[in-house]
C-alpha cells in the first residue's frame, strides 16, 4: 500500500496495517544500497541531502537504518562490534541519502585501523557536500563516555550540524533512561548554550522512528525553500 502522508516529503508503504489504523511501527520507506566506499572522494557526487550515522562500534548505527526504513537486512548488523567497516550509503525514496559509518572505540581496533577510521570517517564527515545533519548515536545505557563528547567537541569544532541519537532505549527503565540523558544534558550544557536536538529510539521497539523520520522530512524541507 502507498499513503502519501501530507507535508512530510516522503512517501510510506505500510506493510500489514490497517489503512485505518495507521502503526508507524511497520512503515516502509524505499530504501535500496547504493554502494559502499572506502574514501569519500569514491562516493557518488549527489545533490540530494545526506545523512549520517556515526558513533561507537555496536552502538546500533546498522540496525538503526533497518528499523528506520522498515527494510529488513538493508545494512548489515552484528551482536559483534566492528561489523562496518566502509562508508555504505544508501538511497530512500529517491529523495535523501543515509550514511552507515564504522563505528569507534572498537577495544579490539589496531592502532593503524583507528588511524584509517579516524582518515575515512573525518575526512567524509568534513568534505561530503550534501551532507546535512549527522546523527551522533549515543547507548542510551550509559552515561557520557570520553570518546563520545570527543566526537560532540570534534563535530562542533569543524561546524558540522549534528543532533544525538539515544539507541536501545528498549533496554532500560524509563528513570534509568531519564538519569542518562540528565548526565548528558548537564555535561553539554558546561559547553554549549543551546543543546542538539536529542532523539530516543529503539530499533526492537520502533520508538523514535517518526520522529527522526519528521526531523530529517523538516530539514529536507527547508533546503527546498
Ligand atoms: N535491544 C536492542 N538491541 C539493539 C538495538 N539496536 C541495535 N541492537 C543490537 O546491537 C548490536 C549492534 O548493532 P549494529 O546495528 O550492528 O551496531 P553498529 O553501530 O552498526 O555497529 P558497527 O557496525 O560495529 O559500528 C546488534 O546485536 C543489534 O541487534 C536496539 O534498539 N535494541
Ligand atoms: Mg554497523
């Protein structure tokens, strides 16, 4: 079934779901690979808007992209931390692209593999021209780690717009979750005056789907102005 759902800039397929009764939780987006790439520079030249996930190894990056298009195995995911490797883009709807990166803080990493993640990664994040948000995934089962606010300092440093992803929510209580996310708004607020935008999502539940989804809808709207 396709519903075009008004003044949101994308289309949705709704896979088993009462037309009536809309459940974003089954939406389907098209999404198809484009392909993957070790340099930015490989990656194809686009005028459509990028999007990014980064953030640590097993964070939940792969799996996000899957829930978020509602296609199965559209990137590849792995209990084991260090699944991707490349820079996998990936087109949705004809309309944006997203950006699976390789995660950081992988403890098995060699020094030489963190140089070159720190190389491809930077490097992309730094020069990809449509690129228009990143989404900096957080595990929302911690509190701030050292490698993530270095990511927050890097990203800002280089004016790089990003919002915070808050993954796996699913995993934790509702306080536990609140007391994580007040740690992380207490330690950007020492920095920074106004906060990123801040999503919570689950990629078992769906939570926070739709509002990534409006987010990114929002900022292709108002490049098309
Ligand atoms: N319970 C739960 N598990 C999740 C969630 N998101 C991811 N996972 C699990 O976490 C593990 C890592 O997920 P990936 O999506 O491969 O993580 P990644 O960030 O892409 O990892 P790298 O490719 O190594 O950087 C997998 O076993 C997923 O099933 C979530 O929202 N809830
Ligand atoms: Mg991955």
């Amino acid at each position: 079934m396709n519903i075009p759902i008004p003044n949101r800039g994308y289309t949705i397929f709704f896979v088993n779901c009462d037309p009536n009764n809309l459940c974003v939780r089954n939406m389907k987006l098209q999404a198809t690979f484009i392909s993957s790439y070790d340099d930015y520079q490989k990656c194809p030249e686009r005028t459509t808007p990028e999007y990014a996930f980064i953030g640590r190894s097993n964070v939940g990056k792969s799996s996000l992209i899957n829930s978020v298009t509602g296609v199965k195995k559209l990137a590849l995911t792995s209990s084991k931390p260090g699944k991707t490797q490349l820079i996998n883009l990936f087109n949705i709807e004809d309309q944006w692209i997203l950006a699976d990166l390789p995660g950081y803080g992988f403890a098995k990493a060699s020094q030489t593999s963190r140089i070159k993640w720190g190389r491809m990664v930077h490097d992309y994040l730094k020069n990809r021209s449509n690129l228009m948000n990143v989404f900096l995934l957080i595990d929302s089962r911690h509190e701030p780690m050292k490698s993530d606010l270095e990511q927050v300092t890097w990203l800002a440093s280089n004016g790089i717009p990003f919002s915070l992803i808050f993954t796996k929510i699913d995993k934790l209580s509702n306080s536990q979750l609140g007391k994580n996310i007040a740690a992380w708004t207490t330690e950007l607020s020492k920095d920074w005056e106004e906060l990123p935008k801040m999503i919570t999502t689950s990629s078992e539940t769906g939570k926070g789907k739709e509002e990534l989804l409006d987010y990114i809808a929002e900022i292709n709207k108002q490049i098309s102005k």
